[in-house]
C-alpha cells in the first residue's frame, strides 16, 4: 500500500447516539417502498401499477431516457399503492410484502468469465444498477460509458455512520466477487480507499484486483469527490464510478447466487434512540418498522442518512435508497432569549467564541437549530477550514448563484457533488443553503450540456 | 422571560402578511431576532446540525475586542486633558472626563448608523444586518476627540448610505465603512482633522495651554522632522500619547487582536502581513534616509507603534467583506496595506499618516487580487485536464 494520504481539514462531530456493535434482524416487515425521488434527475416510468404481484427483482420502473435503467422490486407480494404528488410526479411505490419471499432468477456466473456487456446486462435486469453513481454530478452512472476508474469507499467518516467493517463483515466472498464484476466495466482500476482509524480492523486487506489507497484524517476523507481529487483530480470529460461497499457485496451476491440479495445491515443512531444498534433489513423499509419504540419522547427529527446530507422524513416514510443509517435528533425549535450573546458552554462550534471549546472531545446532543437568520457571504476562510480539495469553495458557490457556466466549470464543478459541501453548510456563518446550490449549479451543467 | 416571549407572539400576527403594520414587518423581525434566536430548523434536506456561530455572535466577538483599545483611549483622553492644563488629576477623574467626551462620538455613530440602516432595513423588506454594530465603534475609535457630533453624524449617514447600502448591504460593500467615514470628515472638513489642537481634549476650543504642552502627535511631528520630539518607544507602545480616541495603545489592541485570533474571528494572515509589510518599507526607507527627510529615519519597529497602524492592522484591514478573500490573496493584501502605509507616510508631505488612504486602496484592489489568485488554480485546473 503507497504512503497515507493525510486530511487536514475537516471537521469530525461528536455526536451522542453511536451505534452499539449488536445485530438484530429484523426480517420482512409489512410494507416496502421504492422511492424515485431518491434519484437525482430521474424520470421514472412505471411497468406495474397497484394490484401486481411482484417477486424479488420485479422491474417497478425504469429511466425515461435510459430504458436499460430497470428499478426493481426489493420484496415479494403485491403492489399495494403508486403514491404522486404535483403534477402526477411518483414519489413512492409500495408494495405490501408476503411471507413467500420469493426471487426474479438472474445470471449466476463467475464474472471473471463473462464479458463487459453480459456483466452491464445482469447488473441492469437485477435492478442494482442504480447502486452504481458517477462523477461528475452524482447521479446514477450512464451504462453506455466506460469509467476511467472505479471508486470504493471502505469506511464512512461523518457523524454517526455505520462501520462497515461491522456491516460487512460476513461478506467478504460476495464483496469479492462485486470487485471483479465492477473491474471488467472499468478500462482504469478499482480503487478501494481505506482510513488508517476506521479501518484498522483490516477486513478489506484480503481484497484481489483492487488499487488501495489509505487515508487518515477527519470528515470528510470518506466522500468520494475528497477522496478523487486527493488521489487524482478529475478533470473535464472524465468520468469515474463510484459504488457503496454494501452495494459491491450485493453486485457479487447477485453473480454468486443469481439473485438480487435487497438485504442490507444498517445503523439506528442518535441522540434521541434509546438503544442506538445495528439491524438488518430489507430495503425500502418503513422508518417505523426499524425505530419501533426505540426512540426518546418529544419532538424529534427522523433524519435518513447521516446529519450532513440527510433526509428529514415523516417516521411513517421509507429508508431511501441511498442510505445505510437512520438517525434521530431533537428538533431545535424553541426560540432562545438572547442565544447568541449566551457564554455557551454546551454549545457547538468551530469557531472558539462560545466557551464549549473547554470541552472538546464530548459528546453532544445536537438539535436540528439554525442558530441564525440567512445572510450573504461576509466572513471569509471558514469554507477553506473544512474543505479538504484543490479547489475554491465560495468563488465557486458565487459562480453558482450567478450560474455562470463558464466560471463553474473553470472552478471545478464537475468535481464537487452536495456532500463535499456539507460541512461547509454545518459551519457557515451565513446559514446560505449550500448543498442545495451545489445541486442547482449541477443541474445547469447537465442541461447546458443535455 | 415567559413573559416577553408571549408578548412578542401575540403582536407577531400584526406584522405578517395581512395584518395592518404589515409594512413594518422587517423592522419587527429585526428587533425579534436581536431579542432572540428563533426556533427556525434546518430544511428537510442538507445540513440538519448547525455551528452556534452566527452573525451576531461574530460581531459581538469583535466588539468585545474592541473595549481595551476603547477603555484605556477614554482614560488617555483625560490624561491628555489635565496635561494639557498644567493639573492634576486622580485616575477616576481622568477616566470620568474621557468618559464624557466619547460617550456622546459613540452615541452619535450608532445612532446615526443605526437609523440610516433602520430606514433601508423597511425599504429593502430584510431583517437589519449586523455589519453597523462594529461599525458603529469603529468610528468613534478612529477620530479625534474634539471632532463635533455634528460632524459625525453626518460622515456615518454618508458611509452607510454611499459605502453600504447602495451596493446591496453588509456583506456587498467595497470599502471599510468606516474608513469611508473618515475619509468623507478628512476631505470634507481637514482643518478639523488635522492639526496639532484637535487631538486634546478641549485644546480646540481654545482652553488655556500650559507651557511646553504640544497637541501634535507622534507622526506630525516626525513629518515635520522634529525627531526629538518624540516620546519613548515604551510610550509608544503603551500608547501615553495625542491621536484619535482609539489607535495609541498598541498594547489595547493587541490584547483586542488575541481575542479575535483566539476566537478564529480575525484573519492572522491580514494582521502579520501588514506589519510585516509596513517593517518591510520602513527598513527599505531607513536604507535610503536623506538629510531632507528625516522622517525617513524613524526606526521601522516605531512606524508600527505609532498611529493608526496597529489599529488599521488589527481591525480595519481585518474587515473579510473589503479584504481579499483568497487565503493567498490576504497575504499580498495585507503585505500592500502596510507597505503604501508607510510610504504615503513618510514620502508624501501632505499626509502624516497613511494607513486609511492604504487600506482604502487595497479596498478596491482586494478583488484584482483575489482574480489573480482564482485564475491561477483555474489555469493549473485547465493544464491538468490537457495532460
């Protein structure tokens, strides 16, 4: 393994509510959903409607503008509900799961054995194709293209976040297999990046056919845009592809087995969770169903993924498909007299100017609070602090907010997806929605160029 | 507490959409969020956990690190008072007397200031930005005690007005506001500006002079080569001596600077690099000393002592929204401030001191420099995608 690449900006949060390292599977529960909402740009058509009965595999929908796209049914039973909102847009299939459990039959072969396009083919009809994104934009990969590299992120450094070396650490063969399927659609390498800490129980070691790459350092060494442009930059035109290490063992169940393993390990975390843990479930589960009555009375967030880039969910709603956590904090909704003139000893900030930088190290039970009013960028560096790239965070937000298209790609635009940013947008003074103008500078790129 | 938060709630309504002080609804919120911070949450997707920081608190930080500079220049006021008269005075009398005399400068700015922004704050619909609460001191600090009210209310509406608001409000401006106030008193009205009078108490206004007592600072009296006039380097640093209210203690202010650096609220590369390039020009001039100019000998660690340059250093070039805002550009900012600081001081008759007009014109440089700097990491981006 080459020398550690050290983070040195960043900042990792510490949060009550860490998952204990206790499995509990929780099997098939009643109802399922697969959201196209949790897709970024995705136009979905719909192949079954309420009444059709589904196996695991099912084809649900597909991708308008790439038919080969194919989102496919998590459980066996029948479709209970196609839930829209405005303007008829899908925002949930469910399906009401029986006990049967029964599965759609894939290609089951040594992927070593098969080539690039029957690989491509059984990963599309599985339905986990959509487990493979793409940068630039962060969005679900072109299946017509060829990677220059693939990229797989063995740990997870924001708040909270599941170990994967706990998550996976039954599925090492099928993470194998996933490795050699996902090395024969790249003409580069599969690159696994590991953290000095994180990792340091060494499951990942024992991967073949794999580049490794070691980090150290805080959040966020583990998102992939840091960890591209720590390695080696990405520039325009180039494309790499990135998938989850929960996902690549799914991929190399589904070529070991022949089927489509909707199986996953997740975490329950936060301050607000009784008993923080592990489970495994079934994806597209009800929130409800995971937290049951494990969660502190009150008002509190349902947050699906971690507290940087998360989605705050109704507890009646489904685990998104991107997620491998659920956490759960107080909302912040009391107004305080005075709180920002307060000496502030329980409170979080980067800055030192409220006295809690005595106790660094602690734990601590933060709520959803802006702790200000929206203002224009006026104080300078803080970005820089927690941004660990090669590029200029605000000049290249002003950019987005004039959209100018021209600016935003000189400045690196097709390296910078939501996620890099989040930090920027927990310590910003300003309390600007940045994640969500990263995303809008994103969308004028992919339609200039559409 | 209960109490107020209630009675806020219920006169809220009157001031949403619909009800009849609708108009007034931004200077309602202004005043709500100064009394509180509100209970708003993180939207439903992003960032669901926020640093305490905001802008209030930033402010409030640099205020406080403005009281030493503010303390002792109220005390030195007094000093400089009795001197001036020949008494003696204990140290609450000398304090009592600076006391009055910047009460009413600092009443003056916020006031002025605060209605200027007041008056935007309906216009515009937005909730009152922070910036005038800094401002709002600043000014104060940077002129000379015997400037009249008048004076400065109508410098601090002008700044507001012209340096502020017609470019979009805190956070849009291009140059220090509060510079921009005192250069509008420096060009508007120079005769109360600069002197040797203005810079005691009462000494203007014709009160009886003992023997021997110069009004002038430090810096005038370089500029007009009187070498021996000028007060020990310990003085010097302590700051025993005339100037505007706030800028002689170098001591003050660098206890006002480790709270800002501490805190992670001011910019250490703004601040070193000024000094270091006032040292830097002072040294280059030191070299070059001619007999015409005897200024020119000052010893470069004094230029740092004397005037506003600490000050300037410290608190006006800090400014993010008027400084560079590359972390490269700071330090050729900084270093340019400090560097023209001191040659407008010293090869330019007209002008003894120099830091405003520097930081006035790196103010509008700060962006030329921050493009160079951008265009730099876009050229390296636009070679590395050709290799």
């Amino acid at each position: 393994m080459s020398k550690v690449i050290k983070i040195k900006k960043g900042l990792d949060i510490h949060l009550k509510g860490r998952a204990e390292k206790v499995l509990v599977d929780l099997g098939i529960s009643a109802n399922y959903a697969v959201k196209p909402t949790d897709f970024e740009g995705l136009t979905p058509k719909l192949m079954v409607k309420a009444g059709h009965e589904v196996k695991i595999g099912t084809p649900l929908f597909y991708d308008k503008y790439k038919p080969e796209i194919l989102f496919t049914s998590p459980v066996s039973g029948t479709v209970s509900e196609i839930n829209r909102g405005e303007r008829r847009r899908i925002l949930e299939v469910i399906i009401k799961a029986d006990e049967k459990s029964e599965y759609e039959a894939f290609t089951k072969a040594n992927p070593k054995d098969l080539q690039k396009d029957e690989i491509k083919e059984n990963i599309l009809k599985s339905g986990l194709w959509p487990a493979i994104r793409q940068r630039p934009y962060a969005i679900i990969a072109n299946p017509s293209d060829t990677p220059i590299s693939i990229f797989i992120s063995g740990f997870d450094s924001a708040p909270l976040a599941p170990d994967y070396e706990f998550a996976l650490n039954d599925d090492m063969n099928d993470f194998q297999t996933g490795v050699d399927a996902l090395k024969k659609i790249t003409d580069g390498n599969v690159n696994l990046i590991l953290h000095q800490e994180l990792n340091a129980g060494g499951l990942f070691k024992s991967i073949k056919n794999v580049e490794f790459h070691e980090f150290s350092g805080p959040h966020p060494a583990s998102t992939i845009g840091v960890q591209i442009n720590n390695i080696k930059a990405l520039n325009k035109g180039e494309i790499v592809w990135y998938v989850n290490p929960i996902d690549v063992a799914k991929i190399g169940k589904l070529f070991n087995e022949g089927i489509f393993d909707s199986t996953k390990i997740i975490a329950l975390t936060g301050s607000e969770v009784k008993m923080p843990q592990y489970f495994k479930i079934t994806d597209g589960a009800d929130l409800l169903s995971i937290v049951r009555d494990n969660v502190k009375s009150g008002d509190v967030r349902y947050i699906s993924g971690n507290v940087l880039t998360g989605e705050k969910l109704e507890k009646t709603n489904f685990l998104s498909y991107y997620d491998y956590q659920l956490t759960i904090i107080p909302e912040g909704n009391q107004p305080e007299f005075l709180g920002w003139g307060t000496p502030g000893f329980g409170k979080f900030s980067m800055t030192r100017t409220f006295f809690s930088w005595l106790n660094p190290k602690k734990e601590m039970t933060l709520d959803s609070n802006l702790h200000g009013g929206e203002r224009p960028f006026v104080v300078t560096g803080e970005f820089e602090k927690v941004f660990p790239m090669d590029i200029y965070p605000m000049q290249l937000l002003k950019a987005i907010i004039i959209e100018d298209i021209d600016l935003m790609e000189q400045l690196g635009i097709y390296e910078v997806a939501e996620e890099d940013f989040a930090l920027c947008e927990v310590i910003n003074t300003s309390k600007i929605e940045i994640q969500k103008l990263v995303r809008q500078g994103i969308n004028v790129m992919i339609k200039e160029f559409s | 507490m209960k109490a107020l938060r209630n009675y806020i709630d219920k006169i809220k309504p009157n001031f949403e959409k619909g009800g009849k002080l609708e108009k007034w609804q931004s200077v309602f919120d202004s005043f709500e969020t100064f009394l509180y911070v509100l209970g708003d949450t993180a939207p439903k997707k992003g960032a669901h956990i926020r640093d305490a920081i905001d802008m209030k608190r930033v402010m409030s930080v640099v205020v406080i690190a403005l009281v030493p500079a503010l303390l002792f220049g109220m005390w030195n006021v007094g000093e400089f008072h009795f001197l001036s008269l020949g008494e003696d005075a204990s140290f609450m009398e000398k304090f009592g007397h600076g006391f009055i005399r910047v009460i009413p400068l600092v009443l003056v700015s916020y006031i002025a200031g605060l209605g200027t922004e007041f008056v935007f704050v309906y216009i515009k619909g937005h909730e009152i930005e922070e910036g005038f609460l800094v401002s709002g001191l600043l000014i104060p600090l940077i002129l000379p005690v015997d400037v009249p009210l008048w004076m400065v209310a109508l410098a601090t509406i002008f700044a507001v007005i012209f340096g502020k608001e017609v470019f979009g409000g805190t956070g849009m401006n291009i140059v220090n506001p509060a510079l921009l106030t005192r250069a509008f008193l420096f060009f508007a009205y120079p005769s109360k500006m600069s002197g040797d009078t203005i810079w005691v108490s009462g000494l203007s206004g014709g009160e009886g002079v003992v023997d021997g007592f110069s009004g002038a600072t430090p810096l005038a009296s370089a500029a007009a080569g009187a070498m021996d006039k000028l007060p020990s380097t310990m003085d010097m640093f302590m700051g025993y001596l005339p100037g505007s209210i706030g800028e002689t203690s170098v001591l003050a202010i660098l206890i006002g600077a480790a709270i800002l650096l501490f805190t992670g609220v001011g910019s250490w590369k703004i601040m070193l690099s000024v000094f270091a390039g006032g040292f830097a020009m002072a040294l280059i001039l030191n070299v070059f000393a001619a007999d015409t100019n005897p200024y020119m000998a000052l010893p470069a660690y004094q230029h740092l002592l004397l005037g506003g340059f600490a000050f300037g250093a410290v608190f006006m070039a800090t400014d993010p929204v008027t400084g560079a805002q590359t972390e490269t550009g700071k330090w050729i900012y900084g270093f340019l401030i400090g560097f023209i600081a001191i040659i407008v001081r010293v090869v330019n008759p007209a002008y003894p001191e120099g830091v405003m007009m520097a930081i006035l014109l790196m103010n509008v440089f700060a962006p030329l420099i921050d493009h160079y700097v951008i265009q730099t990491n876009i050229k390296k981006r636009l070679k590395r995608a050709k290799a």
